[in-house]
C-alpha cells in the first residue's frame, strides 16, 4: 500500500515517473542497458540531458538571456559559489527569513565579501517575510523564495535594479515566475522535480561574465559550467534522468500555472481547514503563508506527537515539524495530490473529533 | 537482449544489483515509498548510508583511523578540495601519469600552492608509470592509481613518508590496497561500484585536523562532512543506496582479494589474446599494464572503426578507445564477467581471421 508522504525533502515523487523510471530501469528503451549504465558523453544520454534542459527552460519561459546549469552539491554549495562566482567590490544583500537564508549569509561571510543583511524577521521567529529595500547599486540581492521550516513564501518577489538571485529550492517548478530582475534562480531538485544530488541553476549570461573573470577553480566556476553545457564532468546521470521526466510530466500536465493552480487548490483545502478546525492553528502571517511547506500547531500541545503517531498509522509520513520549530508540517509539493490533501483534512477533523 | 557494455564510465553494472533497485524502486521493502522518496534524516535511510560507510571500510579492512566520507562533485571537485584542505608550507607533490593528475595539477596550480611535478611520463605520452621519489616533507604525494585513457596502473604504490593521496577512480573496489602510508584515497564511484554523482573519500584524521584549521566554506571542508557524517546537507541518496548494493554484492562475492582474483582472470585473457593475434598490439609497458582499462590498437588502423562497428552489432558496447589517444579500449570492470570477456576474445579472433 503506497503511503502519503509530506516529507519536506526529499520528497515524493509523481507515481507514474517513478513507475516509469522502474519500468526501464534495467533496459532503456529496449536498448540492452539502463540509463545510468551508459556515457555521459553518448547520444542516448545527451538527449536526455540537453531535453531537460530545454524543457526546465521552456517551462518557465526563458529565453537565450539564460544559461541552464546542472550542478552537484546542492543548495548548500551554490551558498558559497553565488559569492565566489558573483561578489565585485560592492556589497552582497541578503533578507533574511530563516536558517537557508542564514546559511547563504554565513558562507558568504567566510569569503570574507561584504555581506549586508538588509531585512530580516529573525526576532518575530521568521514568522513573516519582512520588507525589503535592496540598494540599486549592490553585487546582487539575495532572498530565499520559500522557506521550507517556517512555511512563509514570497507571493512576489521584491523590485531592485541590483541582480535577484533566488534560492527557489523548495518552491522551484511549482508556479511561474517573474524573471524580468532575477539574474540567478536555483534550488536543489528533490523537492518539487526529482531526487536529491541534483542542483538546477539558471543563471542569466551577464553573470557569466563575472564568473569568467574569477579566479576559481575549475568546478567552483559557473563560466566553466556553462561553456562545457554542464558536461565538464561526469554529472549524476540518473538524478538528470530523473528530472527530465518530472520535466515532462510538468509540460503534459499544462506546465507551472496548470501546476500553480493545482498547488494553490491544496494549500487553500489545508489552510480552510486549520483555520476552521478549532483545534489546529498556525501562527504565520496570513499573506506570507506558503503553498509548500503548511507548518501549523495543536492547540493543546501535548497532542502533536499522538497526531503525527495517528497519521502514520493511517499510511500518511513526514508530517513532524522541523525540530527548530517544532509542531507540524506537511509539505504538499507537486507530486502530492488534491485527493492526498482531503484525505489529510478529513484525519485532522476526525482527530480534533476524538480529542477536542 | 542484455548487451555487454565496455564503457569507461558511466559504465556496467552488476545485472543482480540492477534488478534488486528496479523491483524495489516503487516500493522500497515493502513499506509504501521509494528508497528516493524519504527523508535522509530518516531511520530507514540512515540504515543505508551508515551501512555503505561500513561496509565500505570493511571491503578495505580499515579501522577507526579514516573516515569514509560521501561527497558530490566527483573526482573533478577533489582535484580542488585536496589542495584547499591538506596543504600547508611545503611542496604538493604530484606524479604526473595522465590527463586526470594534469587536471589535479591544474586545480592545484589555480589555487596557488606550491606545486612541484616530480614524475611524469607526458613526453612518451604516458604508455607507462615513470619511477617516483617523492620528498620525505612534502605537505602531501599525489598520484592516480590507475589511468583510465591509457590503460596503465601503479601495481605498488610508491613508498614515500609523505602523505599519500591516491585517486582510485578508475580502480576503485577491484581490489586490496596497502593502506599503510596513504592518507586520502577516493573516487568518483560510477566505474566499479555504482552510478555517478557519488565520490567516496577515505580520509585518515590527522588530514582531518589540517582540513580543521582551514577557512573554507562549509561544502568544501572536509572535517565539516566527517562532523556530520556527510548528512551535512542532503546528500545523492539514491547514489548513496545504490553504492551500499554493489558493497553488499562485493561482500557476498567474498571481498577484493576474491574481486581481484576475477579482475586479473579478465585481463589476462585479454591480454593474452591481444598478444597472441598478431593483428591487435597494445604499446604501453608490459609491467604497467591496467587490469581495469585495456587499451590496444589493430595493425591496419583503417580497421579500428569497422572492429568497433561489428563489436556494435554483435552487442558489445563502448570500445572506441579515448579521443586523446584513439585506438580500441576496453574497460572491464568489476561488474564485466569472464565470460563476457571471452566473448570479446572470441569476436577478436573471428574479426582478425575475417580481415587479416
């Protein structure tokens, strides 16, 4: 019996790729040898890695302004190379709303460049997203767009003639997005678009120029990268694999609005239902809620651990808060379905039934 | 039909293993979810990971000195993590056998340590391991265990007071290693044991107390990763489960010594084969010669690209020797079988009676 999982990360899959990537996992296309069998450098890989690329390109609707990078390391390595890659001699801006922000700042600040944290909602326990004012002048303005702990999201993303750059690692490919300031875009891909050792970087060609002229090694370099099509070394071939067919999923689906209204459907029936329960509440501003990550508490505290006990038997995971915050979180990525959600919602009103 | 498939890597994998992770990527033993989908902090995934770690020390015979480490980036990365994280005032030493120690010698360079190439056999385009003395104080000795281009591979390691760092990519898991004077032994693990987007780094913890004192960015510090088990950030969990099959069926098979008993019974009726044809001449030093990569040409060099063609039609993969150095080249890793490699041996007999 397949469970429902909310686990923030990573997280389930859409259950046709997944029995898609089963079905060939042993014989690619009746070809005599799995995908992750073969070269990098072969044409059978190469159409699956230039076709996703093309098809994250196409989803959001960029155009040639645009270079698509596939890296390894993660969110947590793209903390260090933004600065290594993009810091001049003015200062690097960063909001900060939560421990990824807080990472990002602390790397960039063993770099020794200068960082300024303009907005932050640390002292409210990043309960909100603060306002935002970045200097037209800074290197870049960093934010993060969803933070998955707290559940707070950009519904949009602050203007500033200073390059944007997103960490979009927990709301990636979840909904479309204004890319008219945005210079650099990214996030690992196991949340909304695939497994874990994959990080997909967009990055706008202006910011390859600065990158050229580091000096940084090979690997840490994103011009590097960009001329090699992310083949400067052998990339995580089935994590490439495996992004490209939640690409197409995504595209047969009706892409990221299609996507967005089904997200934005979800998050509405679990909010509807915190807020009518009662029992359930979450104490986040209204505006900032997230359409990934709902993070909300039980009243009666001492009821959370029995709730999160109650659902696993019901076949329902990963619904325990981050141990920074505590309380409960479900995190209702793409793959998590309308039907998931109410089968969610009907426990939690029977839950606040049986201990009201 | 299975096809047999030379590759240099990505490369083959054992067919046992393959079809253990397609009936259990749905439905990971049982339980309602796949090995990708769950969380790495979770019990199910530690079980994986901490289990590969081990075994992996156990296939070497390791103790508490190292630390096994599971990083992202490949080989390529650590080109680059090396000299950031172990050298201090001296020399970083480097025996030059190939493309990949000219890479780490590059990475070295770009960071500006003090690098000093002690051996090299570039000017006989590397057809052998040139004799190496490397400075008693130098801050470390770096070599490439087995040279995946040329064919060619250190049968002893060269004795030396230094530390040892040793990249194993190409030979990784094939066989028993004297650990005695080694102080950092990795590689990316997509040829002998698994997919790629997964590196694997011994560390000795004396390297760990240097990789301590360092400034360097989270990422890319080693004694970051050992501090958190390499659960740092999310690690390529798929990779990392996929490793833990192939060292269980190393374990089943009965270990490296076991492994490299098969491995040389590969190449010796490789060798021997190519020896005896008349028609097919390997140029580089009997006594370097890899068991991992066999590199060799045909006499009539027009007939290199019809042997690769038929080889094709006959369902064998992957034998186009390297763009730097053309020719034929099979790689018969751990997961090739004997009797695949007869049935080379035999298609070589056949193919040199047809065109002699």
């Amino acid at each position: 019996m397949r469970k429902i999982n909310f686990s923030a990360g990573p997280s389930t899959l859409v259950l046709e790729v997944l029995k898609k990537a089963q079905d060939e996992l042993v014989d690619y296309q009746g070809r005599g040898y799995s995908i992750m069998e073969i070269s990098h450098r072969s044409k059978i890989f190469e159409e699956v890695h230039f076709g996703a690329m093309s098809r994250a390109k196409q989803l959001y609707g960029l155009n040639d302004d645009y270079e698509v990078l596939f890296l390894q390391g993660g969110a947590s390595l793209q903390f260090a190379m933004i600065p290594m890659n993009l810091a001049m001699n003015g200062t690097c801006e960063y909001a900060n709303t939560g421990v990824w922000t807080q990472k990002a700042i602390k790397e960039a600040k063993i770099l020794g460049v200068k960082v300024k944290v303009v907005a932050s909602s640390e002292e409210e326990n990043f309960n909100h997203i603060p306002e935002v004012n970045f200097s037209d002048n800074a290197d870049y303005a960093y934010i993060c767009s969803n933070n998955t702990i707290y559940g707070t999201q950009y519904k949009e993303y602050p203007k500033t003639k200073a390059p944007l750059i997103v960490d979009a690692s927990s709301d990636f490919f979840s909904k479309k997005v204004d890319f008219s300031n945005i210079a650099l875009f990214y996030g690992g891909v196991q949340k909304n678009a695939g497994i874990s050792g994959l990080a997909c970087v967009f990055i706008r060609k202006d910011m390859l120029e600065r990158s050229e002229k580091k000096n940084l090694t090979s690997m840490l370099k994103y011009s590097i990268h960009a001329q090699n099509h992310s083949l400067f070394n052998t990339p995580p071939t089935f994590a490439i694999y495996m992004f490209n067919l939640q690409m197409q999923w995504l595209l047969e689906l009706g892409g990221l609005d299609k996507m967005n209204q089904i997200n934005t459907q979800k998050a509405k029936l679990l909010y509807d239902c915190i807020d009518n329960s009662g029992g359930f509440y979450s104490t986040h501003a209204k505006s900032d809620k997230s359409l990934m990550n709902v993070s909300f508490n039980i009243k009666d505290t001492n009821l959370e651990a029995l709730f999160v006990k109650e659902a696993e038997e019901e076949g329902m995971l990963g619904l325990k808060g981050h141990r920074i915050l505590g309380g409960i979180r479900a995190s209702i990525y793409n793959a998590i379905t309308p039907e998931q959600v109410q089968i969610l919602c009907e426990f939690m009103r029977e839950f606040q039934k049986k201990y009201a």
